[in-house]
C-alpha cells in the first residue's frame, strides 16, 4: 500500500472528523425546547356504585374476572366456539394487521431523530462554454467527470416537532391496541349472545312441538266427536286453524335457527353452514354456575377498551397540536455531502480527490396569511371533538351497564313468574279438555287456554334466554374478554429505541 495515501486518509479522518463533530455537537446542543401544550388525561366523576335497587342481585365490589367471564354458564360446547373464534375470526386478524400497521407508523416517526443518509454516484460528461460563466480564451476540451460518495440531511428538533409527532404516534397505536382489544371483547359478546339466543330459540320450537302434540289431539277429539254428531263442525275447523298456525310458527322459528348457526359460523371464520351437524342438535340452554360479579362504576374507566382508545386518541391529537406549533418557529437542518470526483473512473479509489461540504440552514416562515395559525385553530377544535367523544363514550358505557343490571334483576323475577304461569296454563289445558270431553264447556275455551299455554312456554323459553343476554350484556359493558393473554398483541407491543 502507498504510505503517502495512507497517511492522507488518516490526516483527513482526524481533520475533518472533528469538524464534524463539533458541527454536529454545536446544533445538538440547541435543542430541547418543545412547544404545545403537554396532555393532560380528561377525568369524569363516576358513581360509587351502580343502582341500589338491584345490587343485591350480584356481588358487588369482588374481583369480576372478567378474563373469562363466560364460563360462568358453564357450557363446553361454548367455550369451544369462543376459543375458535380468537384464533380464526376475520375481524380479529384485521385488527392485527391494523395493529402491526401502527406500529410501523410509530417506529417511522421515531425514524425522524436520525439523519438521512444517501449513497450517491454519478457521471456526466461536462463541456464548458467559453461565453458561459466560466469564461475562457481558449477552447476548453469536454471532460468525463465521475463522482461516487454520500449525502445525509439531518432535522435538528429545536422546538420538540419531531418530538410531538413520536408523541402523537405512540397514542395513535396505543389507540389502535384498545381497538384490537374492543374488537375481542365485541366477539366474545357475539358468539355468547348468538349461541344462547340458538338454544333460546330450540327451546321454544320444543313448546312449540309439544303444543302441536296437544292440538294435534284436539283436533283429533273434535273430528270424533263431529263424527258421532256430538259437536258442531265448527270445532272441527276452528281446531285445524288453531293446529295450522300453530305449526306455521315452526316455520318462523327454523329460519331464525339456521340464521343464527349461520353467524356464528361466519364469528368462527368459516362458511356459514359450517356448523349445522355440530349445532342443530337440541342442546339445553346454559345455566348459570355462579353469581354473577360486577365491579364499581370506575372499573368501567379502566376496563373498557372503546374509553381507552378515546383516551388514547384525544392524547395523539393533543400532541399534534404541538406539531403544528412548531411549524410557526424556526426549522433547522444540518446538511452534507462528501464524494470522490474524478475524471477517471480509475481515480474513484484515490481518498485525495474528495470533494465535500457541510453546515446547517436555517428556515423560518415570515408570513403566510395565517395559514399555520389556522391548522393550530383546527387540531385544536379536533382535540376538543375528541373530549367530547370520550366524555360521550363513558356515559354510553355507563349506561350499558346499568341497562344490564336493570334487565338481568327485572327478567329473572319475570321468569319466575312466567314459569307459574306456564304451570297454571298446563294444568287449565287438562282441566278444560276433560270439561269439553264430557260436554260441561265449549270449545273456545279449548282454544283459549290451548293459545294462553303456547304463548306463555315461548315467553318463558325467551325470558330464560334474555336472562342469559343480560349477563352478556353486563359482561361486554364492563370490557371483559380482551384481559386473556394473546400472542398477537404482545408481540406487536416492543418499545422503539428511547431518545
């Protein structure tokens, strides 16, 4: 190796070096002031506790368990759909996506504190005029001219620009993290809600059945009886309309049926018809196993994910606000360039026909009619639309809650008293087909109380089941369900490099 080269290099790294370094120490030194106003998480009074009138119905205050509250109706076949449906529900993989998409956006903001670096090459074939700005008497020879090296821009943040848009990312996919969760705990609430409103509805087609059975032998009674002349034919055919509508109504139930085993096939990812043979059998409704829990009206705050991803996107436009602010001081840029230039293409390895430059510039807008003044006018007005979302999203969510107390404490007393009612009607059904056996009645009390028995069995099938939905209901108003552990949340959940 040529000694002289060789002690140029060293001479030009130690030189220009530490020219560098100084540049690059003196504009870092500047920084540090960030403008905008720091944010400030919104509060709201909450109630101490939910309505006295029906606390009594829960154990209020304990530890809701809201991980894997389904479990309290205690069905396998259930908890096996839920499973399913966290690994291959389409809605939940969106979410991921949307998620990792965040997070590609906070790392690219976070990208802002370092310096652009560009490898740089180029040839050109230079003539000069001599009635150009570089003036000559003699004729000047076209040159080959072949350059090869780097250039890098760096932004220093003077007054917190960058810093504000790292802030603004971060609450974005912080945001988009509660919304992943949301979607879970929406999920969770759907398969739940679907597979009791399926065994609700298999439970009125069994009345519906039995009710059949009994009119199916009424109308039997009144034919022999007509036939013997004991009977006028109007009993015969008030007797088939009663059975003809009656099993009309089978009808209606089996499409909700089907309908409903279709959503929950599509909850699972899968074709709609894809659980028939797994759920068309009759299977009992669930039951609950336990006593339901709830916590106090501030676990709401804690909890819910749509509230905390308000949270969090009233806090990404809080710091945006910052961002536009900066735009109204100056921005500074330290750049640079460093190349070999030769007119031989052999020379690009020669360290001595380095060619560079570098130094900051400075820009700073003067007037530009109150156009920057404006976008602060407007990120502003949005951060205020976005504390009124969030105030807005916890008296909704408050009012879940105590929609489900009410409808849980409400339809469990009036499932007691439909289940009396129903008893009576059986036996007022036993009564009046013995009086019309031996001629003490008519047949429209037949009918009557034939029509009272199958309407108050399908009321109690759905009271039992909108008991069930109001624990649903509860649960999925408190946010239980995304606490579970998953793996494609945390995995996009690292922290960039701190600066």
């Amino acid at each position: 190796m040529d000694i002289s080269r060789t002690s140029g290099i060293r001479s030009w790294c130690k030189r220009d070096a530490l020219i560098l370094m100084l540049a690059i120490g003196a504009v870092a030194a500047m920084q540090g002031c960030t403008v905008g106003r720091d944010y400030q998480q919104p509060e709201m009074d909450m109630p101490e506790q939910w309505s006295q009138a029906v606390s009594e119905m829960f154990a209020v205050g304990a530890d809701p368990n809201l991980a894997g509250w389904w479990t309290i109706f205690n069905d396998p076949q259930l908890n096996e759909l839920i499973q399913q449906a966290l690994v291959e529900n389409r809605s939940v993989q969106a979410a991921v996506y949307r998620l990792q998409a965040s997070r590609a956006m906070w790392d690219y903001a976070a990208g802002q504190y370092y310096p652009a670096v560009d490898a740089t090459g180029s040839y050109s074939r230079v003539k000069v005029s001599k009635d150009g700005m570089t003036q000559s008497r003699d004729e000047i020879d076209p040159i080959n001219l072949h350059a090869g090296g780097f250039d890098f821009l760096w932004e220093i943040d003077l007054f917190g620009r960058i810093k504000r848009s790292v802030e603004s990312a971060e609450a974005s996919y912080q945001a988009s993290v509660e919304d992943y969760r949301d979607v879970m705990v929406t999920l969770l609430a759907e398969v739940c809600r679907n597979y009791i409103e399926l065994r609700t509805i298999q439970a009125r087609i069994v009345y519906t059945r039995e009710n059949i059975d009994i009119q199916q032998r009424t109308l039997e009674l009144t034919q022999s009886r007509f036939q013997f002349e004991l009977v006028p034919e109007l009993d015969v055919r008030q007797a088939e309309s009663n059975l003809a509508s009656t099993k009309s109504e089978l009808h209606v139930m089996k499409i909700s049926e089907a309908a409903v085993m279709h959503r929950l096939g599509v909850l699972l990812g899968r074709m709609p018809a894809s659980l028939k043979d797994s759920l068309e059998m009759f299977k009992a409704m669930p039951t609950v196993s336990r006593q339901a829990v709830v916590g106090v009206p501030a676990d709401v705050l804690r909890n819910r994910p749509d509230i905390r991803r308000a949270e969090r996107q009233l806090a990404a436009q809080t710091a945006r606000i910052g961002v536009a602010t900066a735009d109204l001081y100056p921005s500074l840029q330290l750049a640079g360039t460093f190349e070999i230039q030769s007119r031989q293409l052999g020379g690009l390895s020669n360290i001595h026909n380095q060619a560079y430059s570098i130094g900051p510039g400075l820009r700073w807008n003067l007037f530009d009619g109150n156009r920057i003044r404006n976008v602060i006018k407007m990120e502003e007005a949005s951060a205020g639309e976005l504390l009124a979302n969030w105030e807005n999203t916890v008296l909704l969510a408050a009012e879940d809650v105590e929609n489900a107390i009410v409808s849980y404490s409400q339809q469990q007393q009036r499932q007691v008293l439909l289940a009396e009612s129903v008893q009576a009607s059986v036996r007022s059904v036993e009564l009046v087909e013995n009086l019309y056996q031996t001629g003490l009645t008519d047949f429209q009390n037949v009918l009557v109380t034939q029509r009272s028995l199958f309407v108050q069995q399908d009321q109690l099938a759905a009271s039992q089941g909108e008991v069930l939905q109001s624990l649903v209901r509860l649960y999925k108003g408190f946010g239980g369900g995304w606490q579970i552990p998953d793996t494609q949340e945390t995995a996009a959940q690292t922290q960039p490099a701190a600066h």
